[in-house]
C-alpha cells in the first residue's frame, strides 16, 4: 500500500486543531498561540464555523461537545441539544393534518442550544473572556469572511423560496438580490451587531468577573433580547415549509428561558487496549459504541482495511446498531434506559454478533436488550408525506445546486450536504471534540433583528406516541451529532468525528479501527476510501427507509466492490472522494516523557485543515 497521504500528519508540542474550515482550525491555534487551553480554543473555533460555514450550522444550531479535562483528569460531555418546545407534542402536530415534523421552516425548532453548550464550557474550564473569544467571529461577520463554493451552492438551490417567500433570508443571503460570487469576501453585519449587543449588555448587567460576564450573557440570549426576538418572530411570522403550506412557529420566550445545557458523564465502551466514549442515548453517539463492542468479536486483524471483509463486517455491526438506535435510542417517556443500558453489554453486543454471516442483511432487525420487544414507528408515513409534499425547497438536510458558470447561474443537480466538526489538544493535555450544526441558511427564514436563522432538529422525532423518540415537550430530539473521545491504555489519547448526518458513527468506527486495528497514523485512516450503508429511516425529513445500500468510493479496488456485491450488497459505487469528513487529534508521551501532540484533516472538499506546532 502506497504511503502517500493528501497532506502531512501534524506533530508537535505546543497544541493541536483541525476543523472543516481552515479559518476555524487556525483560530483555534491562533488562542493556543497566545495563551489560550483547549477550552478556549475550541469556542473561539466554534464560533468562527457559524459564520464561515453558514450553509452547515449557525448560531441558532446545535453542538455537542466530548471534552478531556487535563485538571480534573476526566472527561465530560455536553449536551447543547436543545429541547422541543412547550406546544410541541404530537396531538398539535397532527392537527396542522400532518403526520411528520417538517424539514424546513418555523414548527420544526427546538431551543438553540449551541450558544449555552459553547458558553458553559468556556464558564468552566476556559481562561479567556468571553469578548476575546467571540473577536474572531465577530470580526469575519463584520469584515467580511471568503464565501466557499459550497456555500454559494446552498443559497443557488434555495434562492427562488428566499426571493418568492423568506424575504428575511433574502436580505441577508442575495445582497442586492444577487448571488454572491464564490471566494468573495461576505459580510453578515447584522449578525456582528448580535455578539457586540450580547457584550455590551453582559458587560453592563455581569458582576464584572470573567465567568459573571458569561453568565449574564447565557442569561442574554436566553432570557433577554434574543429570546424576545425569536419568541416574537416565531410567533407572527408564518412561512412555508415541506407541507406546501405557511405555519407560524412554536418556539417560544418560556422554551428558551427555562432550558439550561446538561453536563454528565459520557457512555463508554473498550476496545482492546481502548476505551471509546460517546454523548448519551440522546445523540446516535451509542450507535458507535454498539458497532465496536460487536466488532471486539470480528477478527478484524485478519482484514486488510480495504477489503471486502473488513467493510462486509463493518456494514453489518453499522445495520443491527441503527436498527437499535430505532427502536430504542431517545429521551421521551417511552424510553427505557435499563433496556439502553443493556445495548452496551458485551452479553448482548457478543449476541447481535453472531447474528452476522457471510451475507448481506435484507432486513432490519432491531434486538431485544432484556428480553424486550422493540417497537418501531410507522416507517410508511414518509411515502404518504412525499405524496403531497413541497420539496423544491430541499428536504431536512442543508441540500446543494451543482454550480454553474458564473455567467450562467442555472440551478443543476440538487444533493445533501452535512454538517461541521473540531478537535482541539492544547499543550496541557485538554481535549475538546465538538460537532456543531443546525441553523443553516437554509433550515429557516432569517430573524432580520438577529442575523440568524433557528435550526430545524425537531424533524428527527417521531409523531407515534409512547416511542423513544416521540416528539414531548421539554425533550431534546435524537440528534445525529455525535463527537467523540478515545483513551488507551486508561490515559486521554484522541478526539475525532466528522459531519454526516447519519453517516457520522458509520465513517468514524471504519477510521477509528483503520488506525486501532491496521496502524494506520491519523491522516492515512482518513485519506483511506470509505463508504456508507443505508438500512435504515434517514434521520431528516421525510424520513424515507432504504435497505442494504452500500455506498463506496471508488478508489477501492475492484475486486473489493466485486466481492461486497457477491455478498448481497447493493454497491453503489460514488466518486473517489466522495465519503467521510473525519478530523482527529491525538496525544500521548514519548520516552522521555514529553507531550507529542498528532492532527489530521479530510482532504474531501478541499476546505478541512488541520494545524499545530
């Protein structure tokens, strides 16, 4: 195998980052350059993604956030997943006459949780005040920031519903009523006004300490002129969504004012000389957990990592954990966590593995952790949607217009995009891994006194009653985001992750155990072609279910898809870059007992980097 890598695995010393976007992985060297830990770091980049990355998440999203406190020597999630609002349960939804959450507009919004996960972090284990923080995005929104093609790409596939229905998204998105041309500089200056708002009046309203500063600016956003803002807006405004129809919003001042970001402990399992940790059942983070806790009985060594058998086992361990996170995963009242915890247990995960032979799945099959029968939702309501459904718009997930020639600007092929991710070691030995998403351009109409949209995560619920994941107030949705944190031989060792919607804890245990189990350093596991299955009821709207789809690059070898396809697997077979979007950052001690700090980022689409020194 050839040792060619698309670019350098980073070693050094003093810290570590990388990220989707180049500027917000050198931002957050930037802070480690001048002082700042990891904790600062990773906000400080955090935020810089909501503005150069405007097509993928937002201020108004979502993050959660696995961290390795090199002080407190332990780790911690985050859950910014923020939680449906009061008037959001299944019974309202129904009367509207529709039998699935929309996947764009007002009525899908929960809480936007990013601001408060990014701002506790920071409160707690950060040294750097909130207004150096915040600098650097405030700086690229109001000075102006290169619009990436992907970018340019969302606001083409959308502009005739900005034009024609949200003007709001409009003023900010077509300046001049124009598309913005791709690697111009572009400014979101409303959105600069908010941050510098946020600060003056946390300034004025704080105790005039680093962390009451902080908290009168979480008290800001969620119980001042922000939550007014969006409670105002969602109230009056009515807009079309995927139902063909306009429909005010159900999110509301009371939603925003009573929702707080949970800190726990993160759900783990081993691996050999590894210990794997993932956010809670109310992410897809377990789905992971599940896959290697089955795979600990694959044999993987004896499979090369571009094999048909190392894939075949792989895809099969990613179908029964899906088919889990179904039945089971969630935080609603139907949720059982006895029967959650027990999808962990090598018992049950030694179970659902010898269920795997030498043949592609047809079915889905959720297990029965403790006996118990799963139940899964109505999986033929997405036909019945799509019946009567508006998609011009796009669908749940950011979607994307193949762009033109400039001179032209004719709308092509329409395709999903996905999301944002950053790892940051500092010389310390901190350790944030975080995906942020939601309140993409596209999710919903721009709030014209705040610059922003809301993200659109109450998709992912279901309307059945008494499931996981039925839609109830208070309850975050089952998010897709899923970082996560490796420790080996009991000592912090990696952060890692990628976007990709329900990809994401498929393309991240295929790099993992690439590197784990093949040796492969961070920018070879990366760089190696990946795939995905899809067996599964997408996570975004409409939902539909599609089965024993096998999607691989194809820069594997031809006899690789051969022999997947003589297994029972329906190849699909995409360009040869096309999967994963992994980024990773690793530390350990040399001989003499120095820090060496790792970091490597996705080639894919040319705009993940990663840094150190």
């Amino acid at each position: 195998m050839s040792t060619f890598t698309t670019r350098p695995e980073i070693t050094g010393t003093h810290g570590v980052a990388a990220a989707t976007h180049w500027l917000a992985a050198q931002t957050a060297m930037g802070v480690l350059e001048r002082g700042g830990n990891a904790f600062d770091a990773a906000v400080a980049g955090g935020f810089v993604l909501q503005v150069v990355e405007p097509h993928l998440n937002g201020p108004g999203g979502e993050v959660p956030i696995l961290f390795w406190s090199e002080k407190d020597r332990r780790m911690q999630s985050v859950c910014g997943q923020g939680a449906a609002p009061a008037e959001a349960t299944a019974a309202a939804f129904r009367r509207l006459g529709v039998e699935q959450v929309p996947g764009i507009g007002l009525l899908p919004a929960t809480v936007p949780g990013a601001f408060g996960a990014w701002l506790t972090m920071l409160r707690d284990h950060g040294t750097w005040s909130l207004a150096d923080v915040l600098a650097p995005a405030i700086g690229y929104a109001r000075d102006g920031f290169p619009l990436i093609p992907r970018a340019v790409q969302a606001i083409v596939a959308v502009q005739s519903l900005f034009r024609d229905q949200w003007h709001s998204s409009a003023d900010v998105w077509l300046p001049d009523g124009k598309v913005p041309m791709p690697g111009a500089l572009f400014r979101l200056p409303q959105l600069a006004a908010t941050y510098e708002r946020i600060l003056h009046t946390a300034d004025h309203h704080g105790d005039g300490t680093r962390t009451g500063t902080i908290d009168a600016a979480m008290r800001c956003w969620y119980q001042g002129f922000v939550a007014r803002e969006i409670d105002s807006f969602y109230r009056t405004e009515q807009v079309q969504d995927t139902t063909g129809e306009k429909h005010a919003g159900l999110l509301r001042y009371e939603d925003m004012a009573q929702w707080k970001p949970t800190v726990e402990a993160p759900l783990t399992v081993d691996f050999g000389r590894y210990t794997l940790a993932k956010c809670g059942f109310w992410s897809q983070g377990p789905a992971f957990l599940e896959q290697i806790g089955m795979l600990r009985h694959a044999g993987l060594d004896q499979h090369a990592p571009h094999s048909a058998g190392f894939v075949h086992r792989i895809a099969e361990a990613a179908k029964l954990a899906m088919a889990d996170r179904l039945a089971w995963y969630g935080s609603a009242p139907g949720a059982s966590r006895e029967a959650q915890m027990a999808l962990l247990s090598d018992d049950y995960l030694r179970q659902r593995w010898m269920s795997v032979g030498d043949r592609a799945s047809q079915q889905l099959q959720p297990g029965a952790p403790l006996g118990q029968a799963p139940r899964l939702p109505d999986l033929d309501v997405a036909r019945r949607t799509l019946l009567t459904a508006d998609t011009r718009f796009g669908v749940g997930e950011p979607t994307f217009a193949a762009l033109p020639p400039i001179s032209e600007w004719a709308e092509r092929e329409v395709f999903v995009g996905d999301t944002c991710h950053i790892d940051v070691i500092d010389r310390h030995g901190n350790m944030v891994a975080a995906t942020p998403s939601g309140g993409w351009l596209s999710s919903s109409p721009v709030i014209p006194s705040l610059g922003f949209s809301l993200n659109t995560r109450l998709q992912m619920t279901w309307l059945d009653d008494g499931l996981p994941n039925t839609v109830t107030p208070g309850v975050p949705p089952c998010t897709t985001l899923s970082p996560s944190l490796a420790l080996r031989d009991g000592e912090p060792y990696m952060v890692f992750g990628t976007p990709g919607g329900d990809q994401q804890d498929q393309w991240s245990p295929a790099f993992f155990l690439r590197h784990a189990v093949h040796g492969m350093n961070l920018q070879e596991a990366i760089d190696a072609p990946a795939w995905h299955v899809d067996h599964f009821p997408a996570s975004f709207w409409p939902r539909s279910t599609t089965l024993n789809r096998l999607t691989a690059e194809s820069r594997f070898p031809a006899e690789t898809l051969d022999a997947l396809r003589a297994a029972g697997h329906d190849v699909k077979v995409g360009d040869p870059w096309s999967e994963s979007r992994m980024s990773a950052c690793t530390r350990e001690h040399d001989a003499q007992g120095r820090l060496l700090l790792r970091a490597a980022a996705n080639p894919r689409g040319m705009q993940g980097y990663a840094v150190g020194r």
